[in-house]
C-alpha cells in the first residue's frame, strides 16, 4: 500500500511529460505532413529535393540518353 505513495506521484510527472512533449512536438510542426514520407518510399528519386537548375540538367541528359538510343538502333522512324 505504501508503494503507491511514490507510484501514483511518478506516474503523474511521467504524464506531465508526456503532455509536454507532444504540445512542443505540435508547436514544432513535427506533425505537419503524416502522409508525405509514407509516399516518398514509392518514388525512387525525388525531384522535389533538386534544385531547379539540377532537374532541368537531368531533363536534358534523360532527353539526350533517349535521342541517342533510338538512333543506335536503327529505328529511327525520320529515316523511313
């Protein structure tokens, strides 16, 4: 009986913490977007992160890659 004189306070300071520690988890936007990572995993890479001169780099070499494998080939459809 003498042990919930000290189970009772603790257990009351654990959920003090724990209110604290989500009102600044809210206050930090640490709850802002829940749905955003659960989508990124699905995407190999991520054109948000780049800088927009970086993805018009990328844009132009998957262009260039693509013009230069469908001449390789022979398939050209220009050339018929």
């Amino acid at each position: 009986m003498t042990i919930l004189y000290l189970l009772i306070p603790l257990s009351l300071i654990l959920l003090g913490l724990a209110v604290w520690a989500f009102f600044w988890a809210v206050k930090n936007d640490q709850f802002e977007d829940l749905e955003g990572p659960a989508h990124r995993i699905l995407f190999d890479e991520d054109e948000n992160d780049l800088t927009p001169e970086e993805r018009e780099r990328r844009r132009q070499a998957s262009r260039h890659k693509s013009a230069g494998a469908a001449g390789a080939d022979g398939d050209d459809p220009a050339e018929r």
